[in-house]
C-alpha cells in the first residue's frame, strides 16, 4: 500500500511539473517527508498529512486507497473522472468505452 502512494505521489508530481521543494510548500508538509514517501522510506503517515500532500496535488485520499494496482496518473485520472459522472453518465460511458474496446 505505501509503495503505491509513493509511487502516485512522485509520479503526479513530476506529471504538474513541481520539484520536492514546492510540493512541501504546497502542501505544507516537510521537504524531509516528501522526499522520505517518494522513496519509499516511510512506515506510516497521518492521514491530515497525506490529505494534504493529495490536495496539493489535485489528487482525493481514496486515490492512494482504491484499486491498489493501479499507480499511474492517466489511470488514476480516469478513475476520478468516471467517478465524477452521474450513475446514468457513468453507465453510458462505460458501455461506450466497452463498445470502442470490442471493436
């Protein structure tokens, strides 16, 4: 589990462009710490913490949670995105993207 959220948290930061350093000023959390999870040497982190850490990178906590196999932005992103429709729009989307993929 905390491989994945170093792994999404690195890799969001890189995808925004953001050193170490501004990542920490974002979100208010230490260089030290941010530098820590990214390499994976973290044990645990407080959730006020990694909440803030998710938010500076316009990222939702259930992102570092859900589907644990799944650490790449672009998945990620889509997630959130089908997760944002309506159930209807959900549905829709869901059967237009299986209709492409069977093509």
């Amino acid at each position: 589990m905390l491989k994945k959220i170093s792994q999404l948290i690195h890799n969001k930061r890189k995808q925004l462009n953001l050193t170490i350093e501004q990542l920490a000023e974002k979100s208010n959390v230490s260089i030290s710490l941010i530098s820590r999870i990214e390499r994976g040497d973290v044990a645990n982190i407080s959730i006020n913490k990694l909440a803030d850490i998710a938010k500076a990178l316009d990222l939702e906590l259930i992102n570092f949670f859900s589907y644990p196999q799944f650490s790449d932005i672009p998945t990620v992103e889509l997630l959130q995105y089908i997760g944002s429709l309506t159930e209807e729009n959900r549905k829709e989307f869901s059967k237009s993207i299986l209709k492409i993929i069977k093509l």
